[in-house]
C-alpha cells in the first residue's frame, strides 16, 4: 500500500475547514517567536534566498508575488533586487507575521512593498499579472497543494518564472529525526504521516514538487538541493527555540515533570552537534523552479 501511495504524488490529502483555522491560529500563536528568534531564522536560513534569486532570474522593474511570507522573506529581499520601478506583493495568512513583515520594510525604508493577508490557496488575483512569483516554506500548509500551484501559475505571465523553497528529506536533516525521537514518549497520536497533514516535511521526497509543478502546468521544472547549517548561541538556545516555535503545542501540554524530562532528552539528543561555542547542525531544502507556458 505504501509503496504504491509513493508513486502518486497528486494524492497529497487536502486539509478539513477545521485543520485550516487550526493552521491559521498556530502561525498567528507562534509570530512573536518567529519573530524573536529571527537572528537564528535568519542566519540559519541565508543560502535559501541566494538560490530563490537565482532561479527566478529578476530583473529590475518586474512585479514579483511571495505567496506565504510570513515575515517577510524573501518578499523584502526581492523588493531591493527589483528596484523603485519594480514591486513586491507579500500574501500570508498571519496577521501577526505581516505586522513584523511591515516593521521590517518600514526599517529598509521600503517603499516597493505591500503586504495582504489572504490564504494563498483561494486567492484570486483580478488585476494585471505578475512577472514572477516564489514562496519560501509555506506551500507544504496549505489545504490543497495542487490547486494552489494551479492559483500561481494562473498569476503569472505568459513566460513569467515561479521559485519554491521546501524542506528536503529527513536522511538529509538530521534534525528532525533526532528532534522526532526526543519527542515520541510525550506524543499522544503515532507519528502522522507528512504528506497527509500540514507538515514541513510534506515535500520532502525527492521529485515530488517537481511532479506537482508538472501537472500544474509549469514547464522547464528544474530541483536544486540547496545545503542550509543551523546555528544556535548555545544548547540552550536550541532547547528555548523549539518551545517556543515548533513544540509549543506539545510544550503546554506537558505536565511540570514532562516539560523538564522533554527539555533534557532534547538537550541530550542535541549535545552532538556543540562545535566550539555553538550548537551548529546541517539540513537541505530543496528549491524548485519553472515556467508559465
Ligand atoms: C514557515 S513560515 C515561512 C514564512 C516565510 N516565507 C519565511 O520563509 O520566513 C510559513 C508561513 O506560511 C503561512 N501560511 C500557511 N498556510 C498559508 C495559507 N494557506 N495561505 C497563506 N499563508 C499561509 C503562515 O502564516 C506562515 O507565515
């Protein structure tokens, strides 16, 4: 059954209403810690923007759509390569993580940028379309990855060029793994299976976004691995983050005496990856790139 279910890739599960709302209020929850940890975020995340940039092959003057920027990447960064007579349009769900996209441009002293709160999976784009579009870590949320591949390339140009970043395969973040065994004895539910929730690792096996891409109607779709290190002040630092961002849920769940056993198994886990004064660990993304025919 399950190798059957990996050759079809168009059978991603689409997400309920409820799963939907869930989705939207966990980014909201979770803004003023994406937020605080941006230095981390940042840092860790810098060679994913590079590669976007490449792909999308920008020119200044152009329009360009980030469908799920959160806050604000790399709508901010495409803002400065397009220029005062180019534009960027920044769509996110997050009220919250558009507020701190809005601090951050207004730092920049951005005047090319707008941002919109909508879900990217319904968005109907009525005005002139775009000459480029990306998105960095959003896709894998949405409810339904076809049709939203479908809505992007409906926004683009004849001949305008889409770029998309997602996590690459657990082998290749070691991450993950360690960061799911720590984790197992607090969790209620068997692990979900990735491709069937909203999950970073919805992706992740390699080929699959391509294929989507294909069917979606994008053409000259080319995978690039790119390479990202993870880099925290310290093992404590490590521990704080995940609380804050993607274990908070399980976090509060937890009583005062599994908090502290869950803390220290992540800190055990993570030990292996101090280096010199930091905690420092490798992962992959992939960014996949293509064309509206
Ligand atoms: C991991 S963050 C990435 C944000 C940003 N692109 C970055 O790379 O830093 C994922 C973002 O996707 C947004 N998101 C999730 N589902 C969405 C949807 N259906 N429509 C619009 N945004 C969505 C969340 O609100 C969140 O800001």
């Amino acid at each position: 059954m399950r190798a059957r279910r990996r050759e079809s890739p168009t059978r991603l599960t689409r997400l309920s209403a409820a799963a939907r709302r869930h989705e939207r209020a966990r980014w909201s929850h979770r803004a003023n810690a994406w937020e605080r940890w941006e230095p981390v975020f940042m840092h860790s995340l810098s060679a994913v923007n590079p590669a976007l940039i490449r792909a999308l092959d920008l020119r200044p003057g152009q329009r360009v759509v980030d469908l799920g920027c959160g806050s604000g990447d790399p709508a901010l960064e495409i803002a400065q390569w397009v220029g005062p007579r180019g534009s960027v349009l920044g769509i996110d769900l997050s009220p919250e993580m558009l507020a701190t996209a809005g601090r951050r441009a207004r730092l920049l002293g951005l005047k090319n940028v707008r941002f919109r709160r909508a879900d990217i999976a319904r968005v109907s784009h009525s005005g002139a379309r775009f000459d480029r579009a990306v998105s960095r870590f959003s896709l894998m949320f949405v409810d339904d990855v076809p049709r939203t591949l479908e809505r992007m390339r409906g926004t683009l140009k004849r001949g305008g060029r889409v770029a998309i970043a997602v996590w690459g395969p657990v082998a290749a973040n070691p991450g993950t793994r360690l960061r799911a065994d720590a984790t197992r004895p607090f969790e209620k539910d068997p692990p979900a299976d990735p491709e069937q929730t909203a999950h970073p690792m919805r992706l992740a096996r390699p080929g699959l976004l391509p294929r989507l891409m294909r069917r979606a109607g994008f053409v000259r779709v080319r995978a690039e691995a790119v390479r990202v290190c993870w880099v925290y002040p310290s093992l404590e630092d490590y521990v704080r983050l995940q609380i804050d961002t993607s274990l908070a849920d399980l976090h509060e769940s937890l009583s005062p005496a599994n908090r502290r056993r869950l803390r220290e198994r992540l800190r055990r886990a993570f030990r292996r990856f101090e280096s010199g004064q930091v905690v420092r660990y490798p992962g992959q993304t992939w960014v996949v790139s293509g064309q509206a025919p």
